[in-house]
C-alpha cells in the first residue's frame, strides 16, 4: 500500500501541491513485536547507516540493526516513541535524531502533527525528547539587520512537522512545513530540551535574494493571516542540508535556497527566475557532492511549466541540468568509492542509479530473496543508503512501501549481487496465515506464508473462489525445504490477467503428499 498524505496548512488553507511520501498515513494497525528478523513496518521511508547499525524510519516509528540485517529492535510502542511514525532521521556526531508525527482527521481530511525529535547518543539505549517547536502568540516580529520582519507565529503542532533533519557544527536544523526553516545549538538542547528554536528567514516569492542591510517590507508567513493576504510558498520548509559553518541549503515549497553565511542571507533558485532552472519548486530533497555538485529531487508546486524530476548543478547553483523528467522521486543517496561516486533516486518506478553524474541511468530488476525466492512486489521505493563491509563489499539498502531489500555487491555499477527481502508478517500461529486479510488487489498483493516439518518437498499454491473453481495457480511444483517459514503473493488476477472480483476466496498450499493447508481471503477493492 503506498502511505501517502495530503499537505494542508495549520491556517487553514491548502495548496494543491500533490501528495507526498512516508509512513504518513501515519496511524495504521500494528504488529506486536519488539524484536526480531524483520524491522515491524513494511513501510520504509527513511533509512541511516552508521557502519553494521541500520537504522529505519516507518510507519510503526523507528526500528534498528546493530548486525547489518540479522537482528531487528523495534521502539514502536515504547517510551518516548509511542505510537508515533518516524517522519526524517538523520546521525551527527555519534547521536541519532529522530522526528515523529502522526495524522488526525478534520472535516474528512488528513491533518498532520507533529510530536517533536527524539535523539540519542548510546545507540538507542536512552532518549531525549525534545517537543514539537512552537511559537509563543506574541512572537510577531523578528529583528532581521535593519530590519523588523513581521512574522506568523506557529502556535500549535498540527501541520507543523519536521520533514526533515541536518546538521552544521553544533548546530541542529528541521525543514518544518508550517514552521519553516529552524536551528538550535545541540549542547544547549542536551542541557534544555525545551530550547527554544531560532526561525529562519527565506526570501518571499517575489524576491530572489535577501540580506540584512537590504530594506525589506514583507511578512514571514506561509497562509494568509494576521498580516493579511500574503502567502508565500518558499515559508513552507521541506528539505535541509547542512554543509559546514557557512553553506547551508534550505528547500521548500518555493524553491531552492543557499546562504553562504550560515544561514543569514539567501539566495533562492527557482524554476522561474534561471535561464536554465530546476526542474520544480517543491524541493523534496537535496544532497550535495565532495566536489560541490548539488543535486535536487524536484517536484511540480504551483508553476504550468514545472516538472517532477532531479536537478544537478556543478556551477554553484548558477544553472542545472535535468534528468528523469517526468519521474515522481523522492529520497536520493550518493555513494562515494575510489572510482568516484553513484547515485542512486528511488522513485514510484523503481530505482535509479548512475554512476556516471546522471548521463546514463540503470533500474532495477525485479527483487527476489536469492535464499527465500520471496519477491518484494512493489514498484515504489522511497528511501537509499548503504553500508560498507571489510572484503571492499557493500550493502545497498532500499526502502519501499511493501518491505526492505539488501543488495551485497563487490565493486559494481550494475545491479548484480546477492538480494534478501524483508517482510514483516504476523507469527504463524497454525501451519499457514494470508496477509494482510482483507486486502484490495489495486493496493497490494496478499502474502501467503506457511511452514512445514520434513525435508525437500513440491510446493503448489493455488486459489480458488466460493464455488471451488480455480482462479489461479500461483506457484506450481516448486521445491521448498522443511523446517524453513515461506511466503508466496497472490496479486489478485486471475489466470487472464484480470482482478479477481470482491468476494470470498480460499487458497490452498499441497506440500507433497501431506494433507494440503487451506485459508479464506476476502477480495475488497
């Protein structure tokens, strides 16, 4: 299932910006478990590697490997996560952070809050909590050089959620939508959780550039409000990325912006204002080379002529080049080797990787478990990392909207390795189980999962609807070992191609001669 959420201000005003990604339907039902070998969540929308620690936000919080794969800890439902989604993560210095929200539902829509940042320095032992930034209802106004910019307080958390998380020396910035673009002194925040956070000036839309000595008269506010009718889309903060004491960058729903003074003045890149511009205005992500190239996942806010693709400079920003156009992507990551770097973009196709700055680009393959042969049957993906190990292989890791996958490779620039799936599943308490159940084809594919004692045997799947007649066979003859747990999917065609209607259906697994496992799923499109 994809989780998506529709963006709504806390003003109460909308823009049709389209969806973005992550756990955000941020309440689903859960699994129970705190450990194990799969994360909880099928989920996975951000991904941090810190050597054999691989740490992952989802739909059901934060889980955690501290053996590169083998084990999994889960904190959802534990103090002080709760039943929170991890919305952006991000490690400095030997801390993790960690922020989380969740959906409530007004007038028939999504609405977003946010539940502030947890961090912690002893591996996930112990957390900090710090709360979701607000500001004070007379926080009307900052001094700004020569100038006293008005400015919309952000007095409450819904639509206030942190998208994400970087870091500059001691400093600590969140992109949070409502609450725009943010910092706070870590040291300070270890000591007083409940620091207050410093806002950060953007120019409006109809600037490209400001500075404290320029004379400026227009307001910090993202909606029509208590300054009246200006709204401006680059005060909606989404992307952040901390260089050093200097270069930071800031995205938001208006565009791309670089200050080269840490944070004071700004210059902003848009798709309007640049002979040859980004791609779009909403910047979803940014990421920047050793060699100062920048890249920008782009997607289409408000402007006819923008686009959905990914933006590269080398010029400092003067100019851009675009790649995938078209593609609706979402959280890009470069791997570095002593052959240069790749890059990698998931994306709602698959994903994309080059290795040579973006003039070719490889997909991947279908994803099949070289040991399980379990398939992760999605096209989406969100979110990329990697982890390196001591014979010059790695892990590429990406997460999807239905599992986890590990790529092992030596030294590569295609697709080839070794794969394992994960997928979260319930326990099975009898021989067999289907999930989830009931389930909408056009969404996702039910998971049959059944173990058996014994040694090697043939395996045949096949479903069947009230009637007992054959809809499909889904796996036929195939060899399976006992004493192992596997799961096979039914996408819910029949053997035509064509989607089973709603209704009652039975599968049925014969495992050699023994006495086959029968189960009920419910179709409901």
């Amino acid at each position: 299932m994809k989780f998506l959420l529709k963006i709504l201000l806390v003003v109460g005003y909308s823009i049709t910006l389209g969806q973005i990604p992550t756990s955000y339907s941020l309440n689903k039902s859960s699994l129970n478990k705190v450990a194990g070998d799969t994360p909880l969540s099928n989920s996975i929308t951000q991904i941090v590697t810190v050597g054999d620690t691989i740490w992952l936000g989802t739909s059901k919080g934060l889980s955690v490997s501290y053996d590169n794969g083998e084990n999994w800890r889960d904190f959802y439902q534990t103090e002080p996560f709760g039943n929170e989604s991890a919305v952006s993560m991000g490690y400095y210095e030997g801390k993790i952070w960690v922020s989380t929200g969740h959906t409530i539902e007004s007038n028939g829509e999504d609405i977003n809050v946010g539940s502030g940042i947890k961090f912690s320095s002893d591996g996930g032992d112990s957390w900090i909590s710090i709360p979701q930034s607000v500001d004070d209802p007379g926080d009307s106004s900052i001094v700004y050089g020569i100038n006293n910019i008005r400015a919309l307080p952000v007095t409450v958390e819904e639509q206030n959620i942190n998208w994400d998380i970087s870091f500059t020396p001691n400093k600590v910035w969140v992109a949070s939508w409502a609450g725009g673009i943010r910092w706070n002194h870590i040291d300070s925040l270890e000591i007083n959780p409940n620091r207050k956070w410093e806002r950060v000036i953007l120019p409006p839309d109809n600037l490209s550039s400001i500075k404290p000595s320029d004379t400026l008269n227009f307001s910090l506010q993202n909606a029509s409000g208590k300054f009246g009718p200006e709204q401006y889309l680059n005060h909606l903060g989404f992307s952040v990325l901390g260089i050093n004491d200097t270069l930071v960058y800031a995205g938001s729903a208006g565009g791309l912006n670089r200050s080269k003074d840490g944070g004071i003045s700004w210059e902003k890149y848009t798709h309007q204002n640049q002979r040859n511009p980004i791609n779009g205005n909403w910047i979803i992500d940014i990421s920047a080379e050793d060699d100062g190239t920048v890249w920008a996942t782009c997607w289409k806010a408000e402007g006819t002529s923008e686009f959905f693709g990914l933006s590269k400079s080398e010029d400092n920003c003067l100019s851009w080049e675009s790649y995938l156009n078209g593609e609706k992507l979402y959280y890009h990551g470069i791997r570095k080797s002593d052959f240069g770097s790749e890059i990698f973009i998931p994306s709602d196709n698959g994903v994309y990787r080059s290795s040579n700055k973006g003039i070719t680009w490889l997909q991947n393959p279908t994803i099949k478990d070289n040991l399980t042969n379990l398939k992760l049957l999605t096209s989406t993906f969100f979110a990329v990392d990697f982890s390196y190990l001591e014979n010059d292989s790695y892990h590429i890791w990406l997460g999807s909207d239905n599992g986890l996958a590990r790529l092992t490779q030596n030294e590569s620039n295609d697709w080839t390795g070794t794969w394992k799936v994960y997928i979260s599943s319930p326990e099975v308490s009898s021989e067999s189980i289907a999930f989830p159940n009931p389930f909408s084809p056009d969404e996702a594919a039910i998971k049959l999962k059944y173990r058996f004692e014994g040694g090697a045997e043939s395996v045949t799947v096949r479903i069947f609807d009230f009637g007992m007649n054959l809809v499909r066979t889904v796996l036929q003859n195939a060899a399976r070992t006992g004493g192992n747990e596997y799961i096979e999917s039914w996408d819910g065609r029949d053997e035509n191609g064509e989607f089973a209607p709603n209704g009652v259906y039975f599968y049925r697994i014969d495992i050699g001669n023994d006495e086959p496992l029968f189960g009920k799923i419910i179709v409901l499109m």
